[in-house]
C-alpha cells in the first residue's frame, strides 16, 4: 500500500472511531443516565393517601408532620423532596424536611407534577415531588465515568496505534537508508540494500541501491586508471628509454671513433635513424590516444562501400608489406556503412601491422572478410601466426600490452596500435573482439553500423 493511501486510510479512521465512539457512549449515557425504571414505582399507599388528602382535607399537605408521613409510606426516606405552591404563582415553601447542601445538588430525579387540587378557602395548589436515591444515582456517576474513560482510552490507544503504524512505515525505510548510507560513507559498497515495501519508498530503495553500484563501478574503474595510469608511465619510459640509450650510444661510438669506415657510419646512422623513428611513432601514438581518450578528434562519418572500401586498403597494404599475403574476399552482394575513411584505414593498418610484428617467419598471409550481421556489418581479420594464450586474449587491447613478458618482439613497436583501434572502432559505435582461430593465428573482428544510403566514398 503507497503512504499516500496509508495516510488516507489513517485519516478516515481517525475520523471514524471517534464518531462511533460517541455514538456508544451515547447510547451507554442514555441507559446509565435514566432512572425511570428505578424509580417510577411508588407503594400504592403512598398513591391513595395521597389522593384521599387532596380530596377530603388538602390543607394538611400544609403540614410538616403529615409530610413526613408521605415520606414514610414512599419507602424513600431522606430521599424525597415534596413542594406544594398556592394559586399557581410561584412555589411554595418546601414542606419536606431540610436537605443538606451536599445532598441538595441537581442529580437525575422522576418529577411528578399535575396534582391539581384546592384548598379549603377554594384557592388553586399543585402538589410535586422528585426522588433522588443518592446510591443510586452515585452508580450512575461511577458507571458513567467509566464509559467516559473507556472511550477516551480506546480514543487514545486507536489514535497511538494508527500514528505509530503509519510512523514506523515511514520511519523505517528512513533508518535503512541511514544505515546504507553510513555503510557507504565506511567504504563499504559491497552491501546491497534490499527492501520488500511497494510503496513510494521502493523507488527511492532501487535509486539509492543503482547509485551503490555506479559507485562501486566507478571507484573501480577510479583505481584501475590509476593503476593504468602508473603502467603507461612505466611504460613510456621504458619505451622511451631504450631507443634513447641505444642513440646515445651509437653518439658515442661515433665520437670515439668506433664507427671508422663509411660503412659503419653508415650503419650507425641508420640506427640512429631508425630508433629516431621509433621514439616518434611512439610519441604520435600515445598523443594519438590522448585525444581520442578526450574526444578531441573530429570524425567525418560518411557513406561509404565497404566491400570496396576493404578492397582499395588492401592494395594500399599489399606496398606496405611485400612478404605478406593479404587476401581480401568480398560479399556478394554490397554493404554501405557509417564511418571515417581516414580513421577505419588506420584500425585495418594497425591489425595488419601487429600481425606481421607476430608472424611465425619471413612470410605470412592475411584473410580479410566482411559480411552483414543483423543492424552491423562485421569485418574479420585473421593471420596464420603462432596466436596468444586464452588468458592473455582479453588484454590484447590494452596499452603496451605486448604478449611476451619481456616486451621486446622481433620488430619494434609501440604497444599501442590494438588499443587505438578499440579506440576508433567504439568511436565508430562498434565492437572489436579477438580470439584464437580454430586452424591456427588470430582473428580479430570488429562490426561497424550499417546504413541504407548509398555510398559516396571508399
């Protein structure tokens, strides 16, 4: 139930026991409080004495010591008051005998009036009387009391019980926030938070427990950039390193003399030269992925083939790498797709570029396919070398990750070409995923979105 509903409900309850509670306790007033029946009965002795002195000698109704014979035969002695009034015009003295003050106070009473009767003189009087039988009417204080109480209880305890109801329905997934907050706040986030309500306070629940988890996602993801951050500053100047310290001493030997043929010079400077480079691929690399980390790079998406789009990168490749085989098999039928021209041949370069930098001897062979899979098109790349161990598979795309623990490799490289072309692919909104082929080498893939424009670009 929502507390919305609840507050209702507590609402008209609140309004409900009240009114049948006074309605109870009206109906238990009326009976308590009506003597009628107690007292309606008077000895018929009374009744014809009375009736025999009105007729026959009703000034003796003026007497005190006839009254107190009235009194007698009441059966109500002390606890009956008779009035007698002349001519109708004001009440007479009273005849009954004195009552004290303590007793004389307005209490339930049956009052008889209409004796009409006259005087011997022929004036007007009318005899009246009540009773008042104080035990009586005590036990009716009493039991009214207790009816008042009783009402005014369960008034009390209905109200607390509904108040403390609707109090701890609120007030408890208040505490279990609390709590889970102050478990948050101790670095602790690995506590989920469960609640079996449905009222409003679920929602708050699943809001506060999907804000635990991005937490704790984040803060992972917080400490893994930091622990990336320390490896690619390790890397760096490790990668940086070497090519320095070789140039350095190439320097050297030059200046020492070492290097004392043409062709020695040569080879040194060569060297030189090629470390050079090394050191630059590297620096334009890794200012490459800075900017793709920041999202500093433009991309000009565009229509384009990709059947022939793959087809023109491979002749560009097959230059690039005149021991390799690179094969390309196009579709049968043509798949135009999203993408950036510049930036799709720098993911193909950079796949072929980390085979060939694995490949098992002087020669090697690349298959190339694409087809269409489902709202993508998916590119496959697969090469014959030696592959990777299943272990180190997930990591192929991280930087400076290099599947030989003492990073060197036959050729030089910077480690980064794989996570530059995750890089562009997920900027591309696609996935790229390698694997270990089941023939042998490895085959990475990756998808780009498809589009039903024609092309306009390969």
């Amino acid at each position: 139930m929502t507390i919305k509903r609840r507050l209702r409900y507590s609402y008209l309850l609140m309004l409900i026991i009240p009114v049948l509670l006074i309605l109870i306790s009206g109906v238990s007033i009326q009976r308590i409080y009506d003597p009628v029946q107690e007292y309606a009965e008077l000895p018929p002795a009374f009744y014809r004495e009375l009736y025999a002195t009105m007729a026959n000698d009703p000034d003796r109704l003026l007497g005190e010591e006839y009254l107190r014979e009235l009194e007698r035969l009441s059966g109500y002695a002390g606890r009956i008051n008779m009035y007698v009034s002349r001519d109708r015009r004001e009440l007479g003295r009273i005849q009954s005998i004195d009552i004290p003050p303590e007793r004389n106070r307005l209490a339930p009473a049956i009052v008889f009036t209409d004796w009409d009767f006259y005087f011997s003189d022929g004036s007007a009087g009318e005899f009246s009387f009540f009773v008042s039988d104080e035990s009586k009417f005590a036990a009716s204080y009493i039991s009214l009391g207790l009816v008042l109480m009783t009402a005014v209880t369960v008034l009390i305890l209905a109200n607390g019980l509904i108040s403390w109801h609707m109090g701890r329905s609120i007030i408890g997934p208040l505490y279990l926030l609390e709590g889970a907050a102050r478990t948050i706040t101790g670095e602790n986030l690995d506590t989920a938070l469960t609640y079996e309500g449905d009222d409003e306070f679920l929602s708050v629940v699943n809001a506060f427990e999907d804000m635990r988890l991005r937490l704790k996602q984040s803060l992972a993801a917080q400490r893994n950039y930091e622990e990336n951050r320390k490896a690619l500053l390790a890397n760096i100047s490790h990668d940086l390193k070497t090519p320095i310290t070789a140039i350095t001493g190439y320097i050297a030997g030059i200046r020492d003399g070492i290097a004392d043929s043409p062709e020695k010079l040569e080879h040194y400077l060569a060297t030189i030269q090629r470390k050079s480079d090394v050191m630059n691929n590297l620096i334009d690399n890794l200012f490459l992925l800075s900017r793709l980390d920041v999202d500093s790079i433009p991309f000009h998406f565009r229509t384009i083939s990709l059947p022939g789009f793959l087809a023109d990168s491979c002749d560009e490749l097959r230059q690039d790498y005149p021991d390799m085989t690179l094969i390309f098999q196009p579709p049968e039928i043509d798949i135009p797709v999203q993408a950036d021209g510049m930036q799709l041949r720098r993911v193909i370069a950079n796949i072929i570029s980390n085979a060939d930098k694995h490949k098992r001897g002087d020669a090697s062979r690349i298959d190339m396919t694409c087809r269409e899979s489902g709202e993508y098109a998916e590119i496959q790349i697969r090469d014959d070398g030696p592959g990777i161990d299943d272990e180190a598979i997930a990591m192929i795309f991280d930087r400076f990750y290099r599947a030989d623990s003492a990073r060197s490799s036959r050729t030089e490289g910077s480690g980064l070409g794989l996570s530059i072309a995750k890089k562009i692919v997920e900027a591309h909104g696609g996935t790229i995923a390698a694997a270990n082929a089941p023939g042998g080498g490895l085959e990475i893939r990756f998808t780009l979105r498809r589009t039903d424009e024609k092309d306009s670009d390969h």
